[in-house]
C-alpha cells in the first residue's frame, strides 16, 4: 500500500473518516473529498502528523452533475495518480414518498449513484492502463431489500451493490479489486442527517449500531482480501441471509414496522 494513493469522497466524518485513517496507518497517501473544507483540512493534518503521507483535499458537493468531473481533473492537473477509489459520499431521507422533498431525493440520487458511477468511470480507465487497482463502493444492508419509508435511500443502496458486483465480474483477472461494504446501523451522522435516530431499526438492541471504526476496518481488510462483498457483523449477516430465503412481501412489512418509530 506504500506510495499509492487512495481517493475518498465524503471523508469529513464517520466511515469515511475511518477508511482514511485505515489507508493512512498502512502509509497510502490520500485525497479528501467532502464538502466540509475546513473539516477536511484539520483531517489532513491529523493524518500527515501521524503517518507521513501526503494528503490533498478537494471540496466538492456530489450532489452536482459537475462535481464528479471537477474532481477528477483537479487530480489531474495535481499529477496525482489514484490507485484506490473510495465512493463512501451519500445520506438518507425518511419519510412517505409522496410527502418527501423531491430535490432532496434527486440530490440524494446523485450523490448515492450518479455521481458514484460518475467517478468509478472516471477513475477506473486509469487504473485499467495500469493494471492495478480498486474500487470500494460503501453500500447498505438495505440493498438487499425494499424499504418503505426510506424508499429512495433503499433502492439506490441496491443500485449501488449490483453495479459492484456487476463490475466486478467484468474485471476479474484485471488485477483491479472492487467490493461493496454493506454495514447496518452505524453510530454515525447519517443518522441525524437522514432523520431516523428514532425509530425501531436504530433504537433496537438487537441490532446494536456498529462503530464507524469497526465498519472500517472491517471494510478494510475485506477490500484488500478482494472480497465482492463485505457485511460487517454477525447480525448484520444472518439478516441479509434471512432477507433471501424470506418471502417478499413479507422482508417488505417488517422492514416497514423497523423504520417506524
């Protein structure tokens, strides 16, 4: 991992901030990505003090159809060459679909997906001239099911698991890696921001939010393993497996009564 450079979007807090503190202990320069600047730069240098490594960051909000391309040529123009992409950028929205803020969805749209499609085309024909690489795209349990309530959140989590694996497959034997990290709840601002710090799915005992620096490192070392698809916690992957053998319907109303209050 020494001497390459791992770019990270939404790396201001939570998994994102951890993923960078993953890299940077194994000496992987890194490039910030978020829209918070001056978080983004006391980040860096807690990560320069500690490690040594270079680190550059780059304010950006996903949320624009430009974001993605500006990013890419500020890269560029730096002579930085990315050997890890990390797409971690997205939030959540809860509520009925028809009462919901539509621009708010269609941010959450462009951030979630478009903009993580985006940046893994972008950055992938570089990593494909040198044969090297990866990709690692932080999805969601909630891929794995429809979620009333969070219905965009859920459907672009399962956009962004089958463009992975889907591109995974397509790379195999390429010597470039790419894997989608599911966590369930996480102790993280998404949470607050997505507004759901109340209801059943968080405030459950049995399915006790993980850390952001468990989820990390999890994710971590499951990416550098080449592993597809990484489900951090044991609990997390009895109830993908459930999710597969349930009926429909069924995965459906449950998960309806977990994102109530």
């Amino acid at each position: 991992m020494m001497n390459k450079t791992a770019l990270i979007t939404g790396a201001s807090s939570g998994i994102g901030y951890e993923l960078a503190r993953c890299f940077a202990r194994d000496r992987t320069n890194l490039v910030l990505v978020a829209r918070d600047e001056p978080k983004l730069q006391k980040i860096a240098e807690e990560l320069r003090a500690g490690s040594g490594i270079t680190v550059k960051v780059i304010r950006a909000d996903l949320a624009r159809a430009v974001a993605p391309a500006e990013v890419y040529r500020e890269t560029q123009k730096e002579g930085i060459t990315v050997d890890y992409l990390v797409n971690n950028a997205g939030f959540g929205l809860l509520g009925f679909f028809l009462e919901t803020d539509l621009q708010a969805e269609l941010d959450m749209m462009q951030v979630n997906m478009t903009s993580l499609v985006h940046l893994t085309k972008l950055y992938l024909q570089d990593m494909r001239k040198q044969g090297s690489g990866g990709v690692l795209n932080v999805a969601s349990t909630a891929a794995f099911q429809p979620g009333p309530l969070m219905c965009i959140y859920y459907a672009s989590k399962a956009f962004v698991l089958s463009f992975t694996e889907a591109i995974a497959n397509e790379l195999h034997g390429t010597g470039i890696i790419v894997t989608a990290l599911c966590p369930g709840p996480t102790a993280t601002d998404f949470q607050r921001r997505a507004n759901i710090e109340g209801i059943r799915l968080v405030k459950s005992k049995l399915l006790r939010s993980m850390t952001s620096q468990e989820v990390a490192e999890i994710g971590y070392r499951g990416f550098l393993n080449g592993r597809v698809v990484v489900t951090p916690g044991v609990v997390n992957k009895i109830g993908v497996q459930s999710v597969r053998l349930s009926p429909r319907a069924m995965v459906t109303r449950i998960t309806r009564k977990l994102q109530e209050s």
